[in-house]
C-alpha cells in the first residue's frame, strides 16, 4: 500500500477506472448468447458477425498510438470509453438487419481496442523506471480481477434481462469516463509529442543524437519493434488456451464445463496471488533474462498438456504458464516505456496492443482447422512450439539497458537524480 499510495493520484484513479471498466465488461463474454437468444440469429451468422466485428480491436489499436500522440492521453480514454458505450447502447436498442448488428460491434470494439495502449501510455507517462513494472503489475492483477468478476456479474444480469446486462456495461464505463474526466489531468505528453524537448518526462532514458530526431522517424527504435513483435509468441499460446482448453475439457476428457471456469480460477487465483511477489523480484534481473524465463514457464505448462494430456496436468499447467504470463505482461510494456522516444510511446503502446488483436483474429482459426484436421494432439505441441521460438528469438536480440542502469555520466533529468539511486528496472544484456 505505501508503494501504492506514492503512485501519482491520476494513476490510481487509472487502475480504479479500468478495474471498473473490466467488471462492467458484462456484454463481450455473452455476445454469441444474446446474438442468438435475443437477435434471433443462427450460430453460424452470430460467429461471423463477432469475427467481423471483433476487427474492430485491431482499429482500436492502431489508432490509439496517433490519437494519444496527437490529441493526448486522456482524450484518447475518453472517446475509447465513450465510443464503447455508444455502440453498445445502439446494439441493445437498435432493431435492424444482421449487418447493423456487426457495426454497431465494430464501433464498440474499436473503443476497446483503444483502451489498453492509451492506459499503458499514461502509466509510463507518470511513473519513474522504478515504478514502471510495479504500476504495470498493479493494472495487470486490476484488469484481471475486473474480468473474473465480470462475467460472473454480466450472468446474473442476462438471466435478468439483456437489457440490465447492457445497461450495465454503458452505466460502467461512463463512471470510468467521469473518473478519468474529473482525476486525470490534461497530459502533457500533447505538447510534447509536437516537438517539445524541454522536459523529457520523469525517469526517461536520456537520447541519443540519432534518437532526438524520433519525431521525425523511427531511428533507434528497432530493438523495442523487435521486442514487441517477437511477444506474438508469448501471446499465441495464451488466446490457444482460451480458445482449445474449453474444447479438451469437454469434448476431448469429457468433464463438466464448470471445471473450464476452475481453469479461469486458478489463473486468477495466481495472478492475485503471486503477481505483486513476482514483480518485487523482476527489478533484479535483465529484460533478456526476463523474457526467457518467461518462455519457459509457458514452454513447461504447454509441456505438461501436450506430453501428459488430462485433467490434473491441465490444472497443475495452468499455475505453471500464468507465471510466464506474469513476467511478459510485467516486462513488455515496461521495456516500451524505458526506451521508447515520448513521442513513439503511445504508437508502441498500440502495436502492443495490435499484436494481441492479430493473436485473437488468426490463432483460433489456425488452430481450429488443425483440430479439425489432425486432432487436439498436434494443437498442444504447435502451442509448445510457440513459446520455443519466441525464447529463440529474445536470447538473439539485443536489448538496452534501463534508464535506471545508465551509467552516471549520461545526463538524466534532474526530477530522476533521487529514484536513480533506487533498485533499477533491470541490467539488460
């Protein structure tokens, strides 16, 4: 708590905004029900539109980047928030044809692709290379919490009425959108962003000549691309199991779907559990090493299902890969805001954010014509193969040092001189 309480005031309002925002997710987990039961839509046609329509978080993503870059950080929440509702507000009243439906979704979830990167761009915007990976930690474990409590909440509401699951939905992110209007200050990021050099922002890396010159292009940025690509692999595994563990559990083993909602636990459990212990140990260790760790728990809990396919391994992998899921969500988004030129924030932030929205659209596909094909054996071991190629590709990249880690002689920001004598971020190899 005291680590919480040193956090700036916007930030907390942050995490408290997007907890909200993730508990009042009640809609997205019951589109395909409400598509069906309430649209008198076939299956077939519901799961098109959702596909479609879930293109939607890959526009969010791409134009989070520009719109925080251009407009600022708490702009760009805002019309995330407020697009969010309005398409859902027009789904839950609206009576037309099918194609109505998918854009009134595509809107919805342009909103929420926009959320995530613009959130992570203010986090880095207002914490030191100290804070970065306990304030990333504390928004990783917040969503997380908001999205096992909001399926559960959207359940009882549509039980009641879709209409109070909808309600729901738009009554919460407009709260989040008055927290953030009210406790969120205009950023400063804006001026920034259109040339402003004279304050770099507290605990950032101080630039190279090459650097400076960001604005105008991406020189020096290679290493934080590459890193965030190369995530992909650490990122397909996680939409496989959303996607494969509900089908093994019960088509393939033949148990109850209530133990697919165990599976949801016990990463929840993890995540609250042992998120803050791992993020008090990341600080000590290189990004490189970071990563690589990471893989390998994904590597071994994808292992565990592949090679000893049942239940009990299902379970005991779960415990296993949230680790690794952990440490990638931690070091991620800390490395783009440690290295990143403030003006290329918030376009990193959003490739980030792309990259998972690519995961959603093609790894469900993929790997459901190989099930369909091949059976769920093959399916585990290319989840296997996923995480071994991303711990290849991170072991041959070259990744920089934390700000932090600098040496004394580099200049720094005078806001930097005390948290500088602090634990760093990390020594990168």
């Amino acid at each position: 708590m005291t680590r919480f309480r040193e956090l700036p005031l916007a930030l907390r309002v942050l995490f408290l905004a997007a907890f909200v925002n993730r508990a009042g997710m009640f809609v997205f987990p019951l589109l395909t029900v409400y598509l069906v039961r309430g649209k008198d839509l076939s299956p077939g046609q519901a799961g098109l539109m959702i596909s479609v329509g879930s293109t939607g978080l890959l526009v969010g993503s791409l134009l989070s980047g520009p719109l925080c870059d251009l407009r600022g950080r708490r702009p760009a929440l805002l019309t995330a928030l407020l697009l969010n509702a309005a398409g859902y507000l027009g789904l839950a009243t609206l009576d037309g044809p099918p194609w109505t439906y998918t854009a009134l979704l595509f809107a919805a979830l342009v909103g929420m692709g926009m959320f995530g990167p613009a959130s992570n761009t203010l986090i880095a915007d207002l914490t030191t290379p100290e804070q970065r990976p306990f304030a990333y930690t504390v928004s990783y474990i917040g969503n997380n919490l908001g999205m096992g409590i909001g399926p559960l909440l959207g359940g009882v509401a549509a039980a009641y009425s879709y209409h109070v699951m909808f309600a729901g939905n738009i009554v919460a992110g407009l709260l989040c959108a008055a927290l953030i209007a009210v406790w969120v200050p205009a950023d400063r990021a804006r001026g920034e962003g259109r040339g402003g050099s004279e304050d770099e922002g507290a605990g950032r890396q101080a630039r190279s000549p090459a650097e400076a010159g960001a604005g105008k292009a991406w020189t020096g940025h290679g290493h934080v691309l590459a890193l965030v690509l190369i995530s992909f692999f650490y990122v397909a595994p996680l939409i496989g199991i959303e996607y494969t563990l509900p089908l093994a559990i019960t088509t393939v083993l033949d148990e109850s779907a209530s133990l697919v909602g165990v599976v949801y636990t016990i990463n929840s459990v993890v995540v609250v559990g042992l998120g803050l212990v791992a993020e008090k140990r990341i600080p000590r260790y290189g990004t490189k090493s970071l990563l690589v760790v990471s893989g390998l728990l994904w590597a071994a809990g994808m292992a565990a299902i592949a090679f000893f396919f049942s239940l009990p391994a299902i379970l005991l992998s779960t415990v296993v890969w949230t680790l690794g899921e952990i440490i990638a969500s931690v070091v991620v988004p800390t490395y783009i805001a440690d290295h990143a030129d403030k003006r290329r924030v918030g376009s990193l932030m959003a490739l980030n954010g792309f990259v998972l929205g690519v995961a959603r659209l093609v790894v469900p596909v993929g790997l459901g014509t190989l099930w369909q094909f091949q059976g769920h054996g093959p399916v585990f071991f290319t989840l296997l193969a996923c995480p071994l190629v991303g711990i290849a590709a991170f072991a041959l990249l070259r990744v920089r040092n934390s700000p932090a880690a600098a040496p004394a002689t580099e200049p720094t920001h005078p806001s930097d001189t005390a948290s500088t004598t602090a634990s760093p971020t990390g020594k990168q190899t």
